[in-house]
C-alpha cells in the first residue's frame, strides 16, 4: 500500500509501530493517535431487472471513462464515506441511466486486495420504479435494458456484471441479505441480514 510521509490528522511526520502483529506507519502524537491501516474502500452495483414484451431485461451502462472506457457494467460506484449502502446505489443508477430504482436485497460481492485500495464491492437487487435510460454522454456512453441474449452477444459486457445479474435471476427477490429494520437506524447504520429476527432481540 502507498506510504504516508505526514499524518493526516495533524501533519506530524509519521513513525513506525507494531499493531496487531504488523509494522503500520502511525502518528507519534498519542492524543491524536492515527495508525495507517490501509486505504479501503466501498463499490456498490445495481441490478435493475424489468419485463418488456414478455422479456426479462438487465439495465446496463457503457463506460465512458477510464478505466475500461466502453464496457458494459450494471450501474454503480463508490458509497461515499457518509452515505448508507441503499442511497448510495441507488443515487448511483439514478445519476447513470435516470431509472429510479429501491434498493431490494444484497445478491453478491467481491473482496478484492489489489488496485488503488482494498474494496469490497457490494451488488445489489433494485426494484424498477420508473424511467427510461438517459446519460451524460461523458462518464455515462450509454444505458439500456439488455435482453439475457444480448448479455452474451454483446461485446464488452463485464463477466462480474454477467454474474452479479445471474444471481437475481436465479434467487427470489428478498432471498439475499434484505434491510432488517429493527436493528437500523436510517440515519446512521443499515444492518442486512438473510432474514429478520424478533425485535425483542434488539431490547
Ligand atoms: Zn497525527
């Protein structure tokens, strides 16, 4: 990972600790007390699945930027650092392709270590609400529903895309890691989880 020269916190030269069995780069300043533990990050993606003419349709984005400027991806992009995971994904589709869409379910995700920094990317299942593709025509080439055929014969479709789509069509909706209400706070924290449990546990 990249090495820090000041803290970030308060620009004093970093030093060198042991913490939790590994030299991290830290801030000699105990009251501030920054320890480097990495950069991290968090992706969220969308699957927006609806019904035209008897067809099952994904809506998909074109790249219009690097990296892999010109692929086809479901929509998405980093939750910020003060955003919840359904706002997040859901702003992201909407900025993307103007399709309004809820967040239903978590169907996926994948934990990756290379790259600019540690990130877990989180796909979701989306309900489509309304609208029709629209884009900047800059980060956004373009947006539209594919049909299961076309997932396959167009070229430039991302496998991850591909697969994150699979996943809701072949699980029920609510099947993956739904919002338990009972133990968020809409504000501050979402907690997901296969099935929610009696609130009396949250007393
Ligand atoms: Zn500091």
């Amino acid at each position: 990972m990249p090495r820090l020269n000041f803290c970030p916190r308060c620009a004093n030269p970093l030093t060198t600790r042991s913490d939790g069995g590994r030299d991290r780069q830290a801030c000699p300043d105990v009251e501030c007390g920054f320890v480097h533990f990495g950069d991290f990050s968090i992706g969220c993606s969308a699957v927006v699945l609806r019904e035209e003419a008897g067809q099952t349709k994904a809506l998909l984005i074109q790249r219009g930027q690097e990296p892999f400027a010109g692929t086809w991806q479901v929509p998405g992009g980093y939750a910020e650092h003060d955003e919840l995971l359904a706002s997040a994904v859901e702003r992201e589709v909407q900025e993307e392709s103007a399709i309004e869409a809820k967040f239903q379910d978590v169907v996926g995700f994948r934990h990756m270590t290379v790259g600019p920094s540690t990130n877990v990317y989180i796909i979701c299942r989306l309900r489509y609400e309304g609208g029709e593709p629209n884009y900047d025509g800059v980060e956004t080439a373009d947006a539209r529903f594919f049909s299961m055929d076309e997932l396959y014969s167009v070229k430039g479709v991302q496998n991850i895309s591909r697969w994150g789509i699979r996943q809701a069509l072949n699980t029920p909706v609510g099947a993956g890691l739904s919002i338990d209400l009972h133990g968020s706070d809409p504000s501050r924290w979402q907690l997901f989880g296969l099935t929610d449990i009696d609130p009396g546990d949250w007393r």
